[in-house]
C-alpha cells in the first residue's frame, strides 16, 4: 500500500475538518476516499465539495472497499461499536475522543483491535503539544525524583448556552454520555495520566447545570491519590470566563510548572528528603537552578495525529496515541462519575465497571428527551478550541 484511503464516519464540525484535511493532501500518503453520515445534506455537502462518495449506511461502507481506514467523529456512545465493526472488516481505525463512555466498552474495543491485526488509534491531538511531551519526558526520566503533588486547573474550555443547544445530542447522557469530563477535559484528563502516571483513588465532585441549562456536569473537581503516595487535584469547568490553564507537578527533586505556553522548571542538585532531615537550619537555602522551556517546534495538532496514524499503517511508526490510551483516560472520568453517583466517595481503581454501567444506564434511561438543534456551522477548518490554549 503506498496511499491509505481514510473514509469519515460522522461530517459535523470536527469531522468535516478532518475530511477537509486529507481531501487537501496534508497527510501524506493519505487521501479522503469517501464519506459516511446519515445526514442526507451532509453527504451531498461533502459529494459536492470533496467529489467523494458519500455513504448513509456503514455496513455498505464497510463491504464497498471504498477505503483502507476510517476516522470516526460521531456521538461517543457510537464509537465502539463502529470501531469494532470497522477493524473487524479489516480497515484500520482512528477514533475520536473519548474512545467511548465507559471503560467496559473500551476493553472489548481494544480486545476486537488487538485480535484484527490492524492499526487502532484514537484522537489525542494535544499529545503533539512539545510543552507536554518535555514535561513527560522530565516525570517519566525520573528527573523530578518521586512525585509529590500535581495540580490542573483547566476552566479555559468556556462554552455558551448556544453551543449546547447546536446539537440535539450535546450535553445529554443518551447522546453524549456525559458533560466536560466527556467532551473538552478528555484531552486533559489523558495527558495527566500521560505525563504522571495513573493514581489508585478517584473522588469527584461533578456538579450538573451548574452554569448551563444541560443535563450533565459542566463543573468538576477530582482528587486523587497514587500508590506512592503522591496525590492530584484536577479542576475544570465550561462556566468560567476567562478561564485557567495551569499545570504543576512537584517532586523531590524539583517542581514543573506549565502555564501561558512556557514550561517552568526548578531543579534541585539535592533531593528535599535527602536535605530536609540533614540540614542544621530551619529552613536551608537548598540550592535549585531555574529555567524555561518554550516550544521548540509547532504543536501539530490533528493532522499530526492524521500524519503519525498514516505512517503507523504504511511504514509501522509507533502511534503516539494508541487505542489502548483511551482506557485510561476514560477510566478517570467514568471514576469521577462513580465517586459523583456514591455520594462523592472514594473509588479504587481498577472500579466496579458492572456498577458503572448499571447506574449511567439508569441515567440514560432517565434522561430528557432531545432537543432542537440550532444550525451549527461546519467550516471545514480545525477551531481553535480544539487545541491547547493558554
């Protein structure tokens, strides 16, 4: 195979973008070779413009060989199941975040994706971010020593009513499954996990309309702690304007800071154990040197993911978000849920994934019916909102 044909299941907003992307050549060896979307106006939107066929059914899709792959950007709750009916087919699979709703669901995706043989990634686009790569770099290298502390407070992810009210899926449990946890902090919750590693104990306090007039949270704050001892706060919210992005991690050998698009980094040439029980003095002047690291090349975003993907398939490059990622980003929030749904406890992880299930299948059932969209432009190009903002 020297060009992988992409199919885009799902021509909304970030799928339309996507297809935009490859019909314009900018992942090479790659190419828009047909489309999916049970919108009728969407499929003779994107027929007109891309010149491509535009499929209402994925298992005509699927049986066409139309395409080697497929990128999936429709509702959450319908992520695996075409995932797995895709890779079962034989294409390959990019997912969108989350890779579903709930962590049972992921497991069986990724066990479908591990048997078919073919490439299964999923949409981290901020993983292309450099800032976030040299943070993980310094954590996962040990340079920070033992973790103590790691606090994000992400409450940039600002949202009005009239997004809420753009699609008849958005903010529900039946459609979106769930509120910011779902659909803007995935990014977040992945790359804190990413850079510092996954904790043992959930406890969430996920408060529902807080600021909208929506069915599902849109104001959280998680606390976790981690088998080493370290413990986490995590704090977002789509009610605050302006809003945060902040991110520190302290450790016994220094502290990292990441804010306003500069990675701050304090080091220190003696571990705090080491000259906190060995100094004569109250409080030493230990010595710690400074510096700040600026990206040192672009953040990529999702045709990075497009392009790493690409070449997973056609050359075996390591895919820089794999399928099997999105397990542990969903478990973070399916936990905050749980914890929310069990009066704010603590949740131990691995959690009850049969419990789990039952009580956001009872929220599903409970939920109010759609509502009217409002139109919704699809401009074809990647928002701002979709990458990392300062």
């Amino acid at each position: 195979m020297k060009t992988v044909r992409f199919c885009v299941i799902g021509i909304g907003n970030i799928g339309t973008a996507h297809a935009a992307c490859l019909a314009a050549g900018k992942i090479e060896g790659a190419t828009l070779s047909a489309v999916c979307d049970i919108d009728p106006s969407r499929r003779a939107f994107a027929e007109k413009t891309w010149g491509v066929p535009a499929f209402a059914d994925l298992a005509e899709l699927l049986s066409s060989g139309a395409a080697d792959a497929v990128e999936i950007a429709v509702p959450h709750p319908l992520h695996a199941d075409m995932a797995m009916a895709a890779l079962q087919s034989g294409m390959h699979v990019l997912v969108e975040k989350p890779v579903d709703i709930t962590v049972s669901k992921a497991r069986a995706l990724n066990e479908v994706a591990a048997r078919s043989g073919r490439v299964f990634g999923i949409m981290f686009n901020q993983r292309t971010n450099p800032l976030f790569a040299k943070a993980r770099e310094i954590v996962q290298g040990g340079a920070l020593g033992r973790l103590k502390r790691t606090v994000w407070i992400i409450t940039n992810w600002y949202r009005t009513q009239h997004y809420y009210d753009s699609g008849s899926w958005r903010a529900t449990w039946s459609g979106e499954g769930g509120g910011v946890l779902l659909n803007q902090a995935p990014h977040n919750l992945d790359l804190w996990q990413w850079i510092c590693g996954m904790p043992q104990e959930v406890t969430a306090f996920c408060d529902v309309a807080k600021y909208h007039r929506i069915e599902v949270e849109d104001d959280v704050t998680i606390f976790t702690r981690y088998a080493d001892g370290a413990v986490g706060t995590f704090i977002t919210s789509t009610g605050e304007y302006p809003g945060t992005n902040r991110l520190e991690i302290t450790g016994d050998r220094g502290k990292l800071v990441l804010e306003n698009g500069v990675l701050k980094r304090w080091q220190l040439a003696v571990p705090e154990r080491t000259f906190c029980f060995s100094a004569t003095e109250n409080t030493p002047d230990a010595a710690v040197t400074y510096e700040e690291i600026r990206p040192d090349r672009p953040e990529t975003a999702h045709a990075g993911i497009l392009q790493n993907f690409t070449d997973a398939v056609l050359h075996g490059t390591p895919l820089l978000a794999p399928g099997t990622d999105g397990i542990h980003e969903l478990t973070l929030s399916n936990a905050a849920y749980l914890s929310q749904w069990t009066g704010n406890r603590p949740v131990s992880l691995p959690f009850d994934t049969a419990l789990f299930d039952r009580l956001l299948r009872e929220k599903r059932e409970q939920a109010t019916a759609e509502k009217a969209p409002t139109a919704a432009p699809k401009s074809g190009k990647y928002a701002d909102r979709w990458q990392v903002r300062w």
